[in-house]
C-alpha cells in the first residue's frame, strides 16, 4: 500500500470511527462486531479524558448527564492530539450551543475555567520578575518597559457570572456561599513552585493583564486602565498582581 493510500484509508477509518461517515471499502471491515467493540473502546477513552479534564462541570450536571454530553461531543470532535490532557478545546463552545445546557447559563464559563487549569498545569515553567531590579530602573525609563505576563499564567473576566466562585466551590467540592452575589468576577490561574494555584481577579486587573500581553509598554497599559475607571489607585493594583508573580 503507498503512502497516498495509507492515508486515505486512515483517513476514512477515522471518520467510519466516529460514524462521521462510512466509505464503501470499508463496509466488510465496518459491519464485523470487533469495530464496534473497537469504536465503543475509542470513544469512551475520549469521555474519560473529558470528565478527567472537567471536574468542575461533571461536579454541577453530574457523571451521568457529563458522560451523555461528553459521548455527544467526543462523537462530533474527536481528538486532534495524542496527549487526551489537551482534549476538550473545544468542549466549552459545545455547551454553549448544547441544548440541554441552556438552562445552565454559566455551564460553559466553568467549563472554561476548568480548561485554563489545563493550559496552566502543562505550560512550560517560566521566570519570575525581580521585583528588586524593577525598582532600580530609572523612573523615567520605567513607564516604558513591557511587563510579560509568564507563560504559566492564564487569566479570565467573565463579565455576567460569579464564575470564580461557582468554579473555585465546585473544584474544591465546597458549598457554594449563601447568598452568591449574582455579578461578574474575574479569574487568575498561576503555578507557584509547581503548585498550581488561583484566586479572583477584578476587571480591571483582567484589563491590565490583557493590554500587558498585547506588548504595551507600563505606561499605555497604565492609561488603558485608567481610561476604564479613573477613580483607580492603579499603584495598589499593580503591587496586588506584583505579588502573585504573574509576570516574567
């Protein structure tokens, strides 16, 4: 069999897989009993991967409905990567769109969340700013640096939702606080000594993160922020992100 045709066939093997199509070369193959057990196999594997990479959403629908969505979109999507750590991109714009989900308006956020957790497990390690050296910088030099958020950082400002909240209760198996203030907040996942850990942010720090990774300089970052609330003490909220050593 050439090249060409290895790929061909795979390609059509894959798609028979996951029922996405049936070529007729592969109908003999297709219809024997081991396929199947073949496919069931495959398929639960990718719903494994799911439920392991969304803890938080299995925790809020439970296995039983988790495992039927999951079934749905691992059918639809199947894994573009061997490593099933990286599965999922895709699984929060699923429930978005999933029909038994629209009832569970912050489903898919907390589904995002869960995948920043994964982003920042895997990231390769990064430096941490000396704080010390910044400080030596000449003041009229400062303002023009760029602070680079570190690699193994992600952060998240979920406009409508308590995200966090939910997210953080329900990672760490906890009761969500009576009453939830029904607003938005915002998300920072880091690792610190390779311990992953996490905690709120407000917009405006989401905001000031988002324009220092853009490649503003501190003082267009700065004049974003206050842009977006002049009553701001910006020096606090740098200190707040200064200390969470989110910067490279």
């Amino acid at each position: 069999m050439s090249d060409s045709s290895l790929g061909v066939f795979q390609t059509a093997f894959v798609a028979a897989l996951y029922g996405q199509s049936e070529s007729a070369e592969l109908l003999a193959l297709t219809h024997q009993v081991g396929f199947s057990v073949y496919r069931n196999t495959v398929l639960k594997g990718c719903v494994d991967a799911l439920q392991a990479n969304f803890p938080s959403v299995e925790r809020l629908v439970g296995t039983d409905w988790f495992r039927a969505a999951a079934t749905v979109h691992a059918t639809q999507t199947p894994p573009s990567d061997a490593r099933l750590i990286l599965y999922g991109e895709q699984f929060p714009a699923f429930l978005d769109a999933f029909e038994p989900a629209q009832n569970l308006p912050y489903l898919a956020d907390v589904a995002r969340a869960d995948r920043l957790w994964i982003e920042v497990h895997i990231a390769a390690e990064d430096s941490v700013l000396d704080i010390a050296a910044m400080t030596c910088i000449n003041p009229e030099q400062l303002g023009q640096q760029h602070l680079r958020p570190r690699t193994d950082t992600r952060w998240q400002w979920f406009a409508e939702q308590p995200i966090y909240s939910i997210w953080h209760c329900n990672r760490l198996a906890l009761d969500l606080p009576e009453p939830l203030v029904w607003q938005g907040e915002g998300l920072l996942v880091r690792r610190q000594a390779g311990q992953m850990q996490w905690q709120s942010l407000s917009e405006a720090e989401c905001l000031f993160l988002d324009a220092c990774a853009s490649g503003q300089s501190l003082e267009v970052a700065a004049n974003t922020v206050l842009a977006f609330d002049s009553t701001l003490d910006f020096t606090a909220l740098l200190g707040r992100l200064l200390a969470t050593e989110v910067f490279a």
